[in-house]
C-alpha cells in the first residue's frame, strides 16, 4: 500500500528538512521589505562575491568533512596564498615592494604558482593524517600554526599592496549590467566552475565515489580495495588546493594582502558544510547543499548589517546557528536507532 | 531455601528473525563448577547476558537464593552477588590496576572534613587484598596495561571476587591462556568454590570441563539438552549431545565438479604469535572447501591473512602456479580473490550509501566512460542483474544499503563481489544472521558459483552447514590446521574431534 502525501504535507516535510534556510529566508522577505534597497542588484551581487571565496574553501574541507575528518589549516592557508599572490603580482614600480628582484609575473602564473604551492601543503597535511595516522583535527590544527607563523614571517607582518594594472583589472571585470547597476564581478564564476567541478567529481568519478565509501565505513572501503590512505592523502591535497584559489580570490578582491586575512574562514566553512547537510558521522554531503550552507551565513551577515546590529553579533548568531544545525543533524540519526 | 544458589527456568529470547533462547534452563548448587556447554550460537552467552542483565528476557525466570528476582541490568546483578568475566575483556589500559577494580564504586572519604574525594589508600590497600587472594602479587598502582592477557583476567576475576559475589560467570577464560596459566586459574577457581561460590564455567575445551567441572548443562539451538553429573562423563557422550540434532534437506543438491588445484597456500604464518601458523591447504577448481572450527580457531585471521587485511610473516599463495603478492585487499582483489568478510557491519556495508554505491565500489573502473566517468547506466544495470539473479528484496538501488534486511545486505554485498568475476571466492559465515529462506537462497548461489568453476572457500560455524555445502572441510584448532575430511565422510563428531584437538603443551 502506498502512503498517499498531500501537498502541505510534503511542504511541511520540506519546511522540518530545512528549519534554517526556512527560517532565513522568511527573515529575508521581512527585512527585504521593510528595508530599501535589501533587494537589490547590488546588494546580491556583494552577497555572490562574499559566497564565492567561502564557497571554494567550503568545497575544499567539505572532502575532509565526508570522510569523517576535517581541516582547521583552511583560512590561514587561504591567507598564505593570498600574500603569496600579493607579493607575485606587485608592481615593478611601486615603492615598497617587498622583493624588489622579482620580475613583473604574469597573474595566470602567478595563480599556477599558488596552486601549486596549496597542492604541496595540502599534500603534507594528507600524509601526516593517513600515514602518520595522526587524527585530522590535531593535525591541521598544527598545520595551522605553522603556516601562520610562515606567513608573519616573511611578510614581516606588513600588509602588501601595489598591485599591476592587468590584475586589478581582472577583478574588477563585470558583465550582465542592468540600468543603475553595473554589472556582476566576473570572478564570481569561479564558484559556478568549481562547483561543476566538485559535483562531477563527486557525482561522476571512482575519487568521488571512495570518498563517500570511505566516510560511510573506512574498514569496508579498504576491504573493498580502495587504498585509503592514499585517497586520503588526495583529499587533503585538493582541499590545499581550494584554499589557495580562494587565497588569490582574496587578494585580488580586496586589492591587498596581509597575514591576518581569512582568520576562521575554516569555522565558517565547516560551519557552511553542516548546515548544507554534509553529516559530522560521515559518508553524507552534495555540492548543493554546501552552497546553501555557506549562502545562509552569507545572508545572515548581511541582514545583520541591514538592520544595523554590532557587526560583532554576528560571532554570536553565527555560533547559534552552527550548533543548532548540527543538533538537528545528529538528531536526525539518533531518531533512527 | 532451594538447593540452588540460582535457578534460571523457561528463558526464551527472541532476536530479530531468530530465536537465541527456547525455554532453555540453568541451575547452580552453591560451591560448585558448572560447565555450560554447546556449539557455537548454541545460546550460551545469551543465556548469560540474560542471567547478567545485559539482555532482557521475553519469557522466562530467575530464582536467586530462592526468591524470584528480575535483573535489569548489569549494576543491579554486581550487587545481587553476579559477576561476570567476559569473553573479550573490557579493561581501561591507561589506568591503574586498583581503578579498574574499583571503577563506579571508589572507596570515599571526607576532606577536610566536608569535600568527598576517593579514598586512594583504602583503594590500593583493598586492591592488594584482593590481589593476594587470586593469587597475585602486583603492584595495585601499576597500569592495567602492563599486564598480560591473562593478567588482566585475573584482575578481572579480583573485581568479580571483591563484589563478593554469590555466583560467578567465566566466559571462555582460558581461550587465551597458556597451560601454566589455565593451571593459576584452576587454583583460584578451586579457592572461590570452597568459599561457597557458585560458578558457571563456558569453555570448549573438554578436558577442562572434565577436569574442573562439577556438573554440565548442555544447550543445543537455544534449547535446554540435559544436566548431568561430572563424573563418569565422557567427552564422546558430551560431544553427542552437544551435536545431535536432525539433518533435514535445508541444501541444494551440489552439481559442482572439483577440477583441478589451482590455489595453493603453504606455510602460512601470522605475524601474531597466538594465530594462525603453517597452514598448507589446497583448493581446486570449482570446489567448496568448508572450513570448519570453535571460536578462537583463528579461522577468520587466517582467510583475512590470505586477503591482505591482516599481515603475516612466511608464506606463499600461488594460483595456476604462479605467487601471488598480497598486502592489502586491493592486492588480492586485482589478482583474482574475493573476500566477504565475517563481520556486515564492521567490515562489508557502507551504512549510509546507496544500494548501488555498494554493489559497484569494488569494480567501479569497469563502468566509466572515457576512462573518467562513471556511467550510471551501467551502474544501474549490474545492480537490476543481481537483483534479478538473487532475488534481492529492495525498493529502489538508492535506497540506503542499512535499510535493508541481513540477508538482502549479504546478497548485496556477494553482488559487490561478483562483479569483479573474481576466481577465488572467500565467504566468512556467509549465512550469519539471516533467516531461513534467504540461507537456502545463499546456498543455491554459493553452489551456481561452483558449478561455473568458482573456487570457494566457506568458513562456517554450523556444523550442519559445513557438512551439508562442502567438498572437503579443512578444521583448525588454535591457529593450526588440524586435519582435512572429505565433505561425504563428515560427520558432526569426527568435526568436533579435530576441532577440539588443542597442543599439549
């Protein structure tokens, strides 16, 4: 027999699936329309560039998350390669350079070089957890601090700036502009990229498939002949990855650098993942739901900023949030035993 | 009073599809060793976790010094006087001796006439009481880690006794001993009894039972056998009643031929002392080779060995002549050799994942296209094949592989397997925990897989399994391979001989 649903019922299982993306966006309707220009072409497209670098850094952890690991390594990576960048693509003649010997480099380059280097940390990370079988959150805890003190290091503690014309002007690339408005920052179609990408790999290929067999049960997944270990080791390695295109991102938005950026961006992007629906008990998680996650922070952040609060409660709403989330999500498992 | 210290009559316990306890019965003379025998799965440890409190019982009562008692959970049995030493002994390594045996019950005191804070002194000075009265002399301050297996069994024992309790279960307590500490056992064992204890002792070993049991019960399929008096016993008449039970037709008829050898293992040797060691077997073609034995044969480590889940020190596993090298299970995999491993749910399901994901993880590189991406066409066809092809009960192949019953789970993962086309197939109790019918159906696969020229190997703790779906049985004892039987000539005794046969040391 089957068990006929109405449609309220069915809106009323989507509504206690999602409590939070409910609820943000019933407060988005009400500040939207109390408050002028909430719903604006601006305002949204500060809200798609906002979500693109969280976005990046969310996919990144999110292979960590599904495998019943995780990376607190990702905002101080993220900054490293966002004064890596900084320093690469300063101009040939701009006064406080930092290595004056360094020629004027291409910023597609310059972007190869970064990657690279997140590609070769995210891969000592990958071997420290799966060889040395040091537990994920002690290990990038570690990773953390190192790349921060790495980063004040040879930055002085300075903040970088002076950038080349031609990566500036990367950046402040628009298209779609409507009337008053613009246009839209085309590095937001990095996130759209990405986010192709990390489904297809999720979705489509053996890496992506692993992934979720080694978070739904390690000891099958080895016995099912999937080297762990080194699949591991990837993951890390694609989430270095991640960082550092968002760490260029960073630069490039903000036309500077220092050290100091993307402080708990990692928090956030796990913080984004839960609420997305990636399970802390693994083998769980879409690309979809990580963009929701990290868009409802987003949106959190600005509402607060529209309704005029301390940008400072923020921590705060955002903490509330966060454990709601993953109450629900653990209850979600718990109610099935 | 009753003459009995405890009485359990008419437990039954039902678990989901299978019913562990049929009105078995138990009854316990105070300072007196009494064996609790029967094969595996026979009910003995469910009867004792009844007993415990660790299960609740569905019929069924307990009269303890003559009273009727309901026990509803472990705590509630230490302070009615029931100890229990299990089998697989749960110690906290990372403390001292004198915690683990105080642990949830630390002597108290006042400090500073008003904060309560445990008692350290009493604890350790308790702890050295009761360390000297099983006959050891540890330091009550050492960590329990330190000590040896069957150290920490005595220790566990202490805890028993420092509970002092009325009746004291040992589940298996010399599974893991040496002769000379099967010996120390005995003394302490002799000392409670004379103290008046009741004790209920489950062990395999015959000779043991004989020698230090007073009287046995013996259980078969949940069911209460018999109790007899120790004296006079012989381990031929245990055995017969441990075993006796009807064969019925529950098999398909075997149509398989063996063929020739094509896998061969010699001298294999784990790196773990206490397992396996030297082990040769044969196997030919399109043969199922049973394998047979107690808990504790090793029978598990040694196919896991073979698989690469587990290492080993000598040893070469050849197939068609040529070795084989296996270190991991990705190794055997690609050589040919499957494994389904003992344990479903540690070991074989991918709990949360889809039925799909799990029945194509091991071969997903045959499905992709282009050599990148998966097709999920394909993916969808192997699963609509062994869903047809075993009769795989599922609403959907993206339901949740949990969802679903044992035997679906088991036919499930036989697919994932398959798919591989692999040559040997290693099936470790492929029918635990499953219903009849769906038993009979994974026998009539194991039997197909033969007869298209699948060499099999099934290890199996039901002797009329084993009897009923081999062409020859390999029994181990204690890491050893203790003897072959052609699968015609084997009986449930002549099994049990070579099962039993342990090293005199």
């Amino acid at each position: 027999m089957k068990t006929q649903t109405s449609i309220p019922q069915k809106i009323w299982a989507v509504i206690k699936g999602n409590p939070i993306v409910i609820m943000l966006a019933v407060l988005s309707l009400v500040v939207g329309c109390t408050i002028d220009k909430f719903f604006s072409l601006d305002n949204l497209n500060n809200l798609m560039c906002n979500t693109t670098v969280r976005f990046l850094i969310a996919l990144g952890v999110s292979g960590c998350l599904i495998t019943k690991g995780t990376d607190l390594s990702a905002g101080r990576q993220a900054a490293l390669a966002a004064t890596l960048t900084g320093v690469m693509v300063q101009r040939a003649d701009y006064a406080s350079r930092m290595f004056s010997w360094m020629p004027e480099m291409n910023m597609w380059v310059v972007l190869l070089i970064v990657l690279a280097l997140g590609a070769i940390i995210g891969t000592i990370t990958g071997v420290i957890v799966s060889y040395l079988n040091v537990p994920p959150f002690i290990a990038t805890l570690g990773i953390q601090t190192i790349v921060y003190g790495i980063n004040l290091i040879y930055t002085n503690a300075q903040p970088i700036g002076g950038f080349t014309d031609s990566f500036k002007a990367f950046f402040n690339w628009k298209f779609l502009p409507i009337g008053d408005f613009k246009g839209f920052n085309g590095y937001i179609l990095f996130a759209l990229l990405f986010g192709l990408l990390f489904w297809f790999m999720y979705n489509k290929t053996t890496h992506g498939k692993y992934i979720y067999a080694i978070g739904g049960n390690e000891n099958a997944a080895e016995v099912s002949g999937v080297n762990v270990r080194s699949r591991k080791t990837l993951i890390y390695m694609t989430a270095g990855v991640m960082y550092a295109f968002a760490g260029f991102l960073m630069t490039g938005k903000s036309g500077g650098a220092s050290a100091s950026m993307g402080v708990s961006y990692e928090l956030e992007a796990i913080a984004g993942c839960t609420i997305g629906g990636v399970s802390t008990t693994g083998g769980i998680g879409t690309v979809g739901g990580i963009l929701i996650g990290v868009l409802v922070f987003e949106l959190l952040k600005i509402i607060l900023q529209f309704v005029g609060a301390d940008p400072n409660f923020n921590y705060i709403v955002q903490g509330l949030v966060v454990i709601t989330a993953v109450a629900m999500d653990i209850r979600k498992y718990v109610a099935k035993k | 009073m009753s003459e009995y210290r405890l009485e359990m009559r008419g437990v039954c316990k039902s678990f989901p599809g299978v019913k562990a306890l049929d009105h078995a019965q138990l009854c316990l003379h105070p300072g007196k060793v009494h064996a609790l025998m029967g094969e595996n799965g026979a009910g003995k440890s469910t009867l004792m976790k009844c007993m415990f409190g660790i299960y609740s019982m569905d019929e069924g009562e307990i009269i303890y010094e003559g009273q009727k008692v309901t026990i509803k959970d472990p705590l509630e049995a230490l302070k009615m006087g029931i100890a229990m030493v299990h089998q697989e002994l749960q110690p906290i390594p990372a403390r001292t001796i004198g915690e683990n045996i105080f642990l949830g019950r630390y002597p108290m005191k006042k400090f500073l006439g008003f904060i309560p804070v445990v008692d350290h002194e009493k604890m350790y000075a308790d702890t050295a009481e009761l360390l000297k009265k099983v006959r050891m002399d540890f330091d009550p301050k050492q960590m329990l880690g330190e000590l040896s297996v069957s150290q920490m069994q005595s220790v566990e024992i202490a805890k028993a006794v420092s509970a002092n309790c009325k009746v004291l279960i040992l589940d298996e307590p010399t599974s893991s001993l040496t002769s000379n500490e099967v010996e120390a056992l005995f003394r302490i064992i002799e000392d409670l009894k004379a103290d008046g204890v009741a004790i209920v002792y489950i062990s395999h070993k015959m000779d043991e039972i004989l020698r230090i049991s007073d009287e046995v019960t013996i259980m078969r399929d949940g069911q209460y056998i018999g109790t007899w008096d120790c004296a006079g016993l012989t381990t031929d008449f245990i055995i017969s009643k441990m075993v006796g039970r009807e064969l019925t037709n529950l098999y398909p008829e075997r149509h398989n031929v063996p063929g020739d050898v094509v896998f061969e293992v010699e001298n294999f040797t784990s790196i773990n002392p206490k397992s396996f060691r030297n082990v040769n077997f044969q196997l030919r073609k399109g043969e199922i080779l049973g394998v047979g034995g107690l808990v504790g044969a090793q029978r598990t480590e040694l196919m896991e060995g073979l698989f690469g889940i587990r290492s080993h020190t000598t040893g070469t596993i050849k197939y068609q002549g040529k070795e084989l090298t296996i270190s991991r299970p990705k190794d055997a995999i690609d050589q040919g050799v499957a494994m389904l491993t003992e344990d479903r749910r540690a070991t074989g399901i991918l709990g949360v994942l889809s039925i799909a994901d799990n029945i194509s993880v091991a071969s997903l590189k045959k499905y992709l296209d282009f050599g990148v991406m998966i097709n999920d066409k394909k993916v969808e066809e192997l699963v609509q094949e062994n869903v047809k092809k075993m009769n795989i009960k599922t609403p959907s192949s993206k339901t949740q592989i949990q969802s679903l019953s044992g035997g679906n789970q088991q036919k499930v993962l036989i697919g994932r397997w398959l798919a591989n086309n692999p040559d040997v197939l290693i099936l470790d109790e492929p029918t635990r925990g499953i219903d009849v019918g769906a038993k009979y159906e994974i026998y009539c696969i194991i039997e197909e897989l033969a007869r298209a020229g699948k060499s099999i190997i099934m290890i199996s703790s039901e002797m009329a399994e084993l009897i009923g779906m081999s062409d020859r049985i390999m029994v181990m004892c204690d890491g050893r391979v203790t003897g072959f039987i052609d699968g015609k000539d084997a009986t449930q005794e002549n099994i049990m001989e070579l099962a039993t046969q342990f090293e005199k040391v």
